[in-house]
C-alpha cells in the first residue's frame, strides 16, 4: 500500500536507483545491519544530545540576554535565528564536504569550530558580538556536525534503518530535557559568561564522539570467474541432420548466449581489468539515493516484493579529481553539491507545495522554543526552564512512537504528518489562554509531542511523494528554506513584543504559519491524481 496517494509509476521510476548492478557503476558497501554500527548511533545520539540541546534550550539564554544587554527583543533573537539558519543552510555545503573528506573528519572540524566560537562568545560585550560568534560562527560548526551525524547512521544499517536513527535523533529531545535546567543552573552560579565558556567546552566532546563515525568496512572481494557458455555446434553435419535443423539448433544457443552477456555485463569486460576503488580520501557516500531516507527500507513500496537483503545501492564509478587546495573539488562532491541544490526540482507542483509547507513550519517552529521562558516569567511561573524540558521529553517520545507506526503499511504517514502539524499550531496559539504552570506544561507536552513528527517523518515523506532517488535534492532545497524561514520566524515575534508589549501575538503568528502549513498538504492527494491525469492526458496525445 502506498502512502499518501502516491502514484504507483513514481515507484516504478525510483526503483531505478536501486539495483543490484549496473554497468559503469560501483557499490559501496552493503549495509552490515550492526556490529560497529550501534557505536555509530550511540555517537550519533550523544551529538544531538549537546548540538540540538544547546540550540532548543537557548531560550534560556535569551531570558538572560534581555536583562543584560537591554537590546530589545527583535535584534536579540537574530543570535538563535542565525544559529539555526546557518545550521540549516550549510548542510548542501557540508554534503560535499562528507563526499570529500569522510564523517569523522567533518564532524571533528565542525566540533572544533563551533566550541571555539562559543567559547569566545563568553567575552561579548553586546548582541551584535553574540550574533557572529553563536549565530555564524556556532551555526557553521553545527552545520558540519548535523550531516555526518544522519549520513553515518543511515549507511550502516538497511534493514533497523528506522529503528538506528530513532534512536540517534532522540538525543535532541533527550538534550533539550537536559540542557534547560542545566543552563539555568550554570547561569545562577557562574553567570551567563561563564555558563557560555563551559558548554563550549562541553562541545569539545564532539570530537571523540566524531572520530566513533567509521566508515563501512568493505567485504573481501572474490574474483569473479566466466560461467561456462554453451557451445555452438560446428561438427560436420550428420546423415541423420539436415542443414536446416542445425542452423535452428546454433542460432538458439547464440541466443542463449547474448542473453547471458546481456545480464552479465562483466563478461564483456576484459579479465585484467582492475576494480578501481573509491578515492583514499573521500568517500562519495553523499552519491547513494537513500543516505537521508530515516526510514525502514522495508517499509518502501518497491522494497515489499523483494528482500532488503538483495538490494544494495549503487553509486557512480566516476572518481576523477581535481587539486585545488583545501575545497572538495572531486567529481563527487561537485556532483553531490550540485544535486543538493539543482532548482529543476522547483517545477514539480507537489514539491511546491511541501516546500511551501516546510517554509510556514520553519517560521513558527523556533518561537515556543525562543519565547516560552520569558513570556512564562513575565506570568509570574515559577522554573520555566522546565517547561522546554517537557517540550524535549514529549518530542523524545514523539519521535519514538511516530517513526514506529509511520514503517507500518496500513498508516498514511502523510495523514500522519499533516495532522501531527495541524494539531501543533492550534495548540500553540491556544497557549495564550494558559497563564499557570500545569497549562503551559499540557500546551508544552502536546507541541513536543506532534512537532516530533516535522522533523523525524520529512525525509520518509518526501520519499513517498517523489520517489527516492529525488530525496537528495528535495531535502538540500528543503534545508535552504528551512534556513530562510528560521531568520524570520523568532525576530518577527520579537519585533511584534517590542511593538505591542505581548508575547500573544508572536504565539498567534507561530500557531497559524504552523496550522496552515499542515491544512495546506491535505490537497497533494488532489494535486497529484490532477497530474496524473495531465500526464496521461500527453500520453494519450
């Protein structure tokens, strides 16, 4: 059953991608399914634990920041805006850097960069300082961390695919449970200054956790031996033959023969041919169709006829490089770079659509995670740090729960995930209506919860509505918009305090960009049978 109304021939088309051997091209390896692989998501769940605890728990620093620069509300949130914008952004960025230079090595430089920018920040002496140390300089640091951490989940595992990265990603709920009190603590005992020095000490951690990113360990080769063919009969002819009947007789075995170098494509290879192997360097991972896909393989429509265990994905053989110093200048990561942000994807109404979609998210996302503690002291509540832990427990097991039913086949999981982000928005805009501690903490739990689903079911609906093999580019587009709608979304809402002294209407502006973002994909159904019926229609033509 297929998800969403997606249309059977998009299956067809993506099972393209997928094979399990093509001429020309090179497999990477296949998928052990564990072994090193569970050190690979416990890495990868310790780093969203720091990146994404820091990032959702920054509104506690944002409370601070407020009374002790007196900046106003709007300029002080462009330092969490910029941070998640620039994460977001340079993630096209960072994809060719992984092509080039490998997980460990990216994920390492990302974690020396952004500790040293957030230790620095320690030493500001206004917001503008904090926007280019944390927002810039932080943001570019976690950008190269976030990548690698999904990248090298996802290449280990084919079969617990689903079950790897819920695991990894839950660290960001697990992170903002813990980060928000914590912070709260390091800044009553040793002020915000000191507070912002040791996290970033505390980011250093990063590097251990990176350098656990091993890539997939090749299996050993064996050579590959020429099947005997059968041989085409050109004895003298029999008293018993006629001429006729041996010429039937070879023409069927020549037949036999072409069909067996037809699916044996290294039969028409030379034997000394030798198998080139990827660059020493880079590793051209960014080039498998599924490197972002979160989900189970098993659960893909054109995965159900066949057993994971046989599909492995195949990845151009080109490994040509250039020498231009330090930038990744391999074929590989140009290739990955420009699939990532290749626009032609842009004329795809469905797509449109979604973006749209992801575009209204991002806007609204941030603000609960920005303005709940100071808009909570302003009520009089006691410990409002707590209530973005209750976000970041609830959305732990949010994760948990959606990404579980969305690998069933009976759940539409764009059903789900368009509920998931209606339900979000009306309950943030419902949120005003709360002014004590047990209401915001319900609002809180019901928005971690249902926000779970924005970020752990995209990349599995994006996949049920374009096909796997366009998930690269979709989610590279998707990052630079989510990028641009994140610099929006918390200084608006700052702006609008500044203006009208209430928090009401920055809630209100997040509730509905995050409602509609959820209304407006119940039309893709319609949207797509209209294509199918307008491509059908050219057919016919």
């Amino acid at each position: 059953m297929s998800h969403g109304g997606v249309k059977s021939a998009k299956n067809g088309s993506s099972s393209q991608a997928v094979e399990t051997s093509r001429e020309g091209s090179e497999s990477l390896p296949p998928p052990p399914d564990g072994g090193w692989g569970w050190m690979v998501v416990f890495a990868s769940f310790m780093i969203h634990i720091v990146t994404d605890g820091m990032t959702y728990s920054f509104g506690v620093f944002y409370a601070e920041f407020l009374t002790y620069f007196n900046e106003g509300k709007g300029k002080t949130a462009w330092i969490v805006s910029i941070l998640v914008g620039v994460t977001l952004s340079s993630g096209p960025i960072s994809s060719s850097f992984v092509n080039r230079w490998g997980c460990r090595s990216v994920t390492v430089a990302g974690a020396l960069l952004s500790a040293a920018c957030v230790t620095l920040s320690a030493f500001a002496n206004n917001v503008t300082t904090l926007i280019f140390t944390v927002g810039i300089g932080a943001g570019v640091g976690f950008g190269l961390i976030y990548l690698p951490a999904i990248v090298s989940v996802t290449v280990w595992f084919e079969r617990y695919r689903s079950l790897a990265t819920g695991i990894a990603v839950c660290g960001s709920g697990l992170g903002t449970f813990l980060f928000a009190p914590i912070t709260s603590a390091l800044i009553s005992n040793y002020g915000w200054r000191g507070a912002m020095a040791l996290i970033g000490a505390f980011i250093l951690n990063c590097i251990p956790l990176g350098l656990l990113f091993r890539p997939v360990p090749e299996r050993p080769r064996t050579p590959v031996t020429e099947p005997m063919l059968p041989k085409i009969n050109k004895s003298p002819l029999k008293r018993s033959q006629s001429t006729e009947q041996v010429a039937r007789a070879n023409g069927k075995l020549e037949d036999d023969v072409a069909r067996l170098t037809l699916s044996q494509p290294a039969l028409n290879k030379p034997h000394e041919q030798k198998h080139h192997s990827h660059s020493r360097h880079g590793s051209g991972i960014m080039q498998r169709p599924d490197v972002l896909y979160q989900g189970s393989m098993t659960s893909l429509a054109k995965f159900r006829g066949a057993s994971p265990d046989r599909v492995q994905i195949s990845i151009k053989k080109e490994e040509r490089e250039q020498r231009c110093g330090w930038l990744p200048c391999s074929q590989e990561s140009k290739a990955a770079l420009a699939e990532m942000l290749d626009i032609s994807l842009l004329v795809d109404p469905v797509f449109i659509l979604f973006s749209l979609s992801n575009f209204l998210t991002s806007i609204g996302f941030y603000i609960p995670y920005v303005y709940t503690v100071p808009m909570s002291e302003k009520l009089g509540v006691e410990d409002p740090a707590y209530l973005i832990s209750i976000i970041g427990a609830s959305n732990l097991v949010g994760r948990i729960i959606l990404g579980y039913i969305s690998d069933k086949p009976w759940v539409n999981r764009l059903l789900a995930y368009n509920l998931c982000l209606t339900i979000a928005g009306i309950s943030t805009a419902m949120a005003m209506a709360c002014w004590e501690f047990w209401g915001l903490a319900l609002y809180a739990t019901t928005f971690g919860f249902t926000i779970g689903a924005y970020v752990g079911l995209t990349s599995v609906v994006l996949v049920d509505l374009l096909g796997i093999e366009r998930l690269t580019n979709a989610f590279g587009l998707l990052l630079l918009f989510q990028g641009i709608a994140s610099l929006i979304g918390p200084p608006f809402a700052g702006w609008l305090y500044d203006t009208l002294e209430s928090y009401a209407p920055g809630f209100y502006v997040a509730g509905g960009t995050i409602s509609v973002s959820g209304l407006i994909l119940f039309f893709i159904p319609m949207l797509e049978k209209r294509v199918a019926n307008r491509d059908t229609m050219l057919e016919q033509i």
